[in-house]
C-alpha cells in the first residue's frame, strides 16, 4: 500500500493524477467473457462397457440387498434432500490422510446416484497425483482432464459413458508436474460451473486434505464437501485439522469408513430374511409334493 500512496502523491505533486477509470469499462475488464454452452455434449460422448477391477469392490445394482448398497442409497438419500434446501451439484470427496477410501467412496456414490433414472452422475479425477478412478472402471487414464486443460482434447473426448447406466465418468489424464498450479486455471473454473448444466450431480475425487493443497482449493469451486474417514486409521485431530484447513464452511457430512463387515451384513441378513416372502406351503397331495420333490432332485 506504500507504493500506492507514494504514487499517488508524487502525481498530486506534478499534477497528472490518472483519469478513472468509467465503472462499465472497469467491469467489462474484470469479469470474464461467457463460457461457450455444453448442449449437446452427451450426445458426442463415447459409451463403453464396464471393465470392473476385480479388486475394486464396487457396488452392484444387481444385488440391491447387501449391506454395502444400503449404506450408500442411504448417503444418496440425505444428499438427494439436502439438494431440495439448497443448490447442490458439484460435491468434493477427500479425507484427512491417504488410504482412508475416499476414492472408493467417491465411485460407489456417483453409482448409487446414477441407479435413479434420469439422474445423470459424473464421476471426475481430480486427483492428478494418484489417480485410480480409472483402474477402478477399467478404463484408459488418458486423455482425461489434465489433457483438456492443457489445451490436448476436447471435453466430449474425455467423457466416457458406461453403457446402459446414467454414470459417466472422466479421468484424471496425464501425468503434470504442477497439479496445484494446473488446479489454479480458470478454465476449472468455468468447467465446474458449467458441468451441472448437462449432469445432476458431479462427484469430485481429490487428493487428502493434509497433504495437499487441491481439495482445498477444489471445495472453493463446488457446493459441497464430503470428509471420508476410517475407523481405526484416521484421528480425531487429523479431522479437526482437516476441516479447519478449508477456506469454506461447506462440509457437508462425514463418512465413515471401516465399520466390521460382519456387523453390517448381519444386520442386513436379518432383515431382508425377515421380510422376503416365504414359498408358499404346497396344499396339495403329500404323496404328490414328495414326487415333486424328488423329480426337482433329479433335475
């Protein structure tokens, strides 16, 4: 501010203070020109089958009763409402620390919400220093949106729809030096704001919050962030630590991970088994049942 002031008085002194700039100019040079409109852009996007990493315990729509698929229709369920209070369509998923299961997290949710018809749900890598969104699908890494924002492929070039599904899905792309500074274009920017135009909802993996700068900078750019954390591996001060370090107070929920698999399933077995029709008792001949039976057997 010094060098302001002494600007301003040596021109006060010589007399040649500079003319104002007029408001209309002034704003027209700070705000930015119009991003170009997405419509569109589905029909341009590649549909390819899913190639699901037999490692990658995905949720399966095929088998809607098991406890993984509950937990995370319910997370849908609390977002879907949130959604009818306020404008929410770009959510950021991070965590505190490394392997805590944000990036699972981040694909079984974009599949829960791409389960609803109509719910167009796009899946992004934001995570340029350990993307695995790909491997996850089974999918190429690049091109992706490292390659967009560098100017390399167009947008519909680095979307990929798997078929028969309203999930879509867009890789990290390739390998940069400079991830935060790549982060820090306008064109991120203008692609967040743009993207809930043609998807309903726009799910963001980026890397942990304490170890790098993205997330942080990302939760800025969206509606909403969502912290993963993991029971037995993530503290309670490295939470406290990684909600203080965002800039905005949009966090909204936490999901934890790690909870024993045999207390959910047993939870879930009890009640589908409690609630499945039984087969209906044979009222017929017993001589003809036991035949029955026996011809099932054989078969």
């Amino acid at each position: 501010m010094s060098r302001v002031h002494d600007a301003l008085r040596r021109a006060e002194q010589t007399g040649s203070v500079p003319a104002p700039v007029p408001r209309e100019e002034s704003r027209a040079a700070t705000v930015a020109d119009p991003a170009p409109s997405l419509q569109g852009l589905l029909e341009q996007i590649q549909e390819i089958t899913l190639h699901q990493a037999s490692e990658a315990l995905l949720i399966d729509a095929t088998r809607p009763h098991e406890a993984p698929m509950e937990e995370f229709r319910t997370l849908r369920t609390r977002l879907n409402h949130l959604k009818t209070l306020q404008p929410i369509h770009t959510v950021v998923i991070t965590s505190p620390s490394p392997a805590e299961g944000k990036s699972l997290s981040a694909a079984n949710l974009a599949l829960a919400q791409s389960h609803l018809a109509g719910n167009t749900t796009l899946l992004a890598d934001f995570d340029f220093r350990r993307p695995v969104v790909h491997t996850l699908f089974g999918l190429d890494r690049s091109p992706g949106i490292t390659d967009y924002l560098l100017g390399r492929a167009e947008l519909s070039q680095i979307i990929k729809r798997i078929t028969g599904t309203n999930l879509y899905i867009m890789p990290a792309g390739e390998a940069v030096i400079n991830p935060l500074e790549l982060l820090n274009l306008r064109e991120v920017k203008h692609l967040l704001d743009r993207l809930p135009s043609v998807f309903n909802w726009v799910i963001l993996d980026s890397p942990p919050l304490l170890f790098a700068a993205d997330a942080n900078l990302l939760s800025t750019l969206c509606h909403g962030t969502l912290l993963v954390v993991r029971i037995g591996h993530t503290t309670i001060d490295s939470v406290t630590r990684a909600v203080q370090s965002l800039c905005n107070n949009n966090v909204l929920g936490i999901v934890v991970n790690g909870a024993r698999r045999g207390e959910l399933y047993s939870k879930y077995t009890y009640y589908h088994s409690y609630y499945t029709p039984q087969e209906p008792e044979y009222r017929g001949d017993p001589s003809r049942r036991s035949s029955d039976a026996e011809a099932d057997d054989a078969e």
